[in-house]
C-alpha cells in the first residue's frame, strides 16, 4: 500500500492489507479507486497508531515532570518551606513571581523547535531544568530559591509552549484535540502525582526538612528521561524512525496543510501574518483567562485547602482528587470536540463550570461546599485552556506561523501568572475571597470572547464559500499554506 507521491504518481497497493481492506468492506472486484482510498485509510491509522505509541507518551512523561518540578513550590510551602527561610507572604510572592517573569520573556523560544533538531533540543532542556529542581532543595535564603526558580523558568520556557506546537505538526486538525488535551491533561495529573508524592514525603523520617525531600526526589526523574529523549524522541514526521519509508512519505502528505518553506529557517512573510493576525491575539487573551487558574490552583491549592480545616498533610492529598477529574474532564471534552468539530461552544460551556466554581469559592464558607467547588473550578478551566490552544493552532496555516501564535499566546497568557501569584496572600485567609473573586470574572469573560470568535470564524468560512464555493476536494484535500497561510481560498477555521 502507497500514497501518491510528491509529484502525484501513485504506486500499487501492497497485498499484506488485503485483509485489512477486505475487512472494510472492500472486494477485489471494487475499482481501483475505491481500493486506494480504502488502503490510504488503513495507512492513516497505522500512523496515528504509532504517534500514539512512540511519541505522545514520550512528551506526555516530559509534561508531567515539567509540571512536577515547577508546581511543587506550592507543595514545598505547605510543607514548612516559607517558615523555614523565614520568607514574608509578600518575599514569598517574588519566588512565584520570578518563574513567571522569566518564563513569560522566554516564550518566544517555541521558535527554537522549528530550527534545531527536537531529540538534541530537548535532551539539554531536561538536564538543565532536572538539575535546577534538585537544587532548589539545598537553598539557605531568599535569594538561592529565587536563583533556582529564575533557571528554572529558563529551562522550562524553552519546553512547555514548544510541545503542543510540535504535535501540531504530526496530528492532523481533528486528531490534535485530544491529544492535546490528554498532554494538558498531565498538569492535574501532575499536581495529582505531586500531592500523592508530597504526602507521603512529608511523612519520611529523616534529618532533612520534608521540603527540601520533595525537591530532592521529585527533581530526579527528569535527569533520568534525558538519554530516552536522545534516542526515542522523533525530529519530525519525515525523519521518524518508527515509521517505514513510506509512512513517513504519507505522514507528511496527510496532513490538511503543506508548508514547503526550510524546516530549519522561519518563514518571514509567516512570522509577520502571525503578528498581525486579530485570531492570535483573541487566544491570547482567552489563555490569559485560563492561565489565572492554572497557575492560581498549581501554587495555592494546597494552602486553600490546608486553610478549610485540614492539617498541611492531608491537604496535600486532598488536591489530588480533582486533579484526577479535571484529567479525565479534559480529555472528555476535547474528544467530543474532536468529534463534532466544535470549539467554541464546548470552550463556553467548560468555562461556565468554571465560573459557577470559583463564585461558590468566593462566597461560600462551608467546607463541603468549598471542596465541591474547586471540583468545579478545576474541572472547568483545564479543558477549557487545552480546547483554547488546540482552536488557535488548528487556525493558523503555516510552520512559522504556528510557532508565532504559540508564542503570542504564551507570553500573553503567561502574564495572568503574575496576578494569580500575589492574590493568595496568607493575610487573606481561610477564604481567598480576592483570589477566587478574580479567577470568576476571568472564567466567565471567557464565554462570551469564545462565542464571539466561534460566530466570527463561521462567518469567514461562508464568506470564502460564497467567494470561492465549496471546498473543492473535501476535508482531507492538502492545501499549500506556503506563501499565503491561513487566507488560502481553501483553507477553513475550524469553530
């Protein structure tokens, strides 16, 4: 079985998907036709198939410890780790705040993947964040933890925005949401793993303080993936070791899109279409809304639910519950709008739930209810910021163009973080009620700005069909992106 080749010559299909296409429903005696398309399917799948297995699982672990190594600062804290250095609320605000500082001007680094080769890239990018987090746990004084968390952001700005960009490039549009989400996915799953993993640290006997155990350990795993990255982690689809040379022809050719600018350079004309595209902005702004929360819950969860009556141990435990259900919300979420093509009415309706959550945490005392609620916040935000990025890089055509976007919507996003770090103070508890006031009317401006968009998109979409007609050879036709991006006359947003 082949595909078409780059110049359209097609090539007979292998006998050894005879029983694979007989089991499609597909007869010797169907036309020539009819068996190649059939046969184009069954190669599709086995692509996807072993993305599936030899590489999101790869990014998924290198997620979930990227996560892990920088979210346990809240973890550390309920720990002792703000008593034990004799840190202020307000010197404890400037540790969280110079992460997100450094990240936040950093972001622009998802450029990088594009340029080097990802198995080198990303290699130095584990040893240097895996190291800086087992660090983090021999610091004396504020200036040490700040030094360690200003590194880290280093390592991990260069990490974090570049993943979802560089499975963009393998997945096709209506494949990307879920697996996007389930990569999302692995921050509650991360913080879940964190609590679990810092409760039972915190109960270890030994002369070092809990704190500095939960950095010590939790930092290691990522040293020890650095050589499975050299040798496992694809550069890119046509270069991929796990596929045969002729799935690598069809995984480049099955994508929707065609970018034939050099995939060691960007694209100019691309870098200056994302800059100036309104689209870009709009997500940013939606991801400024959601990261709040996702920084917010990362750093203070445990301290919100330490402060409704639980001693620092079980409060640790206790977050990892709705870690887990934000998980498997998001990858619910995202499968059903995959599957119905639907972006912006399921990032509405995930960001309401989030907006009922955090209201009941601003105005609601009872522990039950508090408890519920961050179900609900938790549950509501994270599929709605996966399903965010997800609709921004289906809707920008381009390699460069991609890179860009991710790039604006990091950075934007990323400032939230600055806000979410300085209104948990210790002087506002037990109820947080500025912190969780603000993380409302963030969740809830992301309706209408998500519904406005969805309508926006839809009207360009019948605009170029009332321009141009129909597309002209369906969903699966590959259109070149090269010089004219996403305003291609065939090219579609998805809503």
């Amino acid at each position: 079985m082949s595909s078409s080749d780059a110049h359209g010559k097609k090539s007979p299909i292998h006998i050894e998907d005879a029983e694979e296409l007989k089991a499609m429903g597909v007869g010797t005696d169907d036309n020539l036709e009819n068996q190649r398309s059939a046969a184009m399917r069954i190669l599709d799948k086995r692509i996807v198939r072993k993305y599936d297995i030899w590489v999101l699982p790869l990014v998924w672990v290198l997620f979930i410890l990227s996560y892990l190594d920088r979210g346990n600062i809240g973890n550390a804290k309920t720990a002792g780790a703000q008593t034990d250095l004799g840190l202020s609320s307000s010197q404890w605000s400037w540790v969280l705040l110079s992460f997100y500082i450094t990240y936040t001007c950093l972001e622009w680094l998802v450029l990088c993947w594009k340029v080097f080769p990802a198995h080198i890239y990303v290699t130095g990018l584990c040893l240097g964040w895996g190291l800086v987090a087992i660090l983090t746990g021999v610091v004396h004084n504020l200036g040490g933890l700040v030094a360690c968390r200003v590194v880290l952001a280093v390592f991990e700005a260069g990490f974090g925005a570049g993943v979802p960009y560089y499975l963009s490039l393998a997945y096709k549009r209506r494949e990307l949401g879920f697996r996007l989400s389930i990569l999302l996915g692995s921050s509650p799953v991360a913080n879940c793993i964190s609590g679990a993993m810092a409760y039972g640290i915190t109960q270890i006997k030994s002369p070092l303080e809990p704190w500095r155990l939960i950095f010590l350990i939790e930092g290691a795993p990522t040293i020890a993936m650095a050589p499975v990255v050299w040798f496992l982690l694809m550069d890119s689809p046509s270069t991929a070791q796990f596929l045969t040379e002729e799935e690598r022809t069809y995984a480049v050719e099955r994508m929707e899109t065609r970018d034939t600018t050099r995939k060691s350079a960007l694209s100019k004309e691309q870098l200056t279409a994302g800059l100036t595209d309104y689209k870009n902005y709009c997500h940013a702004c939606l991801h400024f809304c959601c990261n709040y929360s996702f920084a917010g819950l990362s750093n203070f969860l445990p301290t919100i639910v330490h402060n409704m009556g639980y001693n620092s141990i079980d409060a640790q435990g206790l977050t990892a519950p709705p870690y887990l259900g934000a998980f498997i919300t998001s990858i619910l979420v995202a499968w059903l709008s995959d599957q119905y093509g639907s972006r912006g009415y399921l990032l509405a309706v995930s960001a309401t739930v989030a907006t009922i959550g955090y209201a009941l945490l601003a105005t609601q005392t009872g522990t039950g209810v508090r408890y519920f609620a961050i179900w609900m916040a938790s549950c509501g935000i994270f599929p709605a910021l996966a399903i965010n990025m997800t609709w921004m890089l289906n809707n920008n055509a381009g390699d460069t163009k991609k890179g860009v976007g991710m790039s604006l919507l990091s950075i934007i996003g990323q400032c939230s973080s600055f806000v979410a770090s300085v209104v948990f103070p210790n002087a506002d508890a037990p109820y947080f009620i500025r912190g969780c006031a603000i993380g409302c009317g963030l969740s809830g401006l992301i309706v209408p700005v998500g519904l406005v968009l969805h309508f926006a998109y839809t009207a360009e979409n019948k605009r170029k069909d009332r321009q141009y007609g129909e597309q002209r050879a369906g969903n699966e036709a590959q259109v070149d992106v090269s010089s004219s991006g996403d305003k291609h006359r065939d090219f579609r947003l998805m809503t």
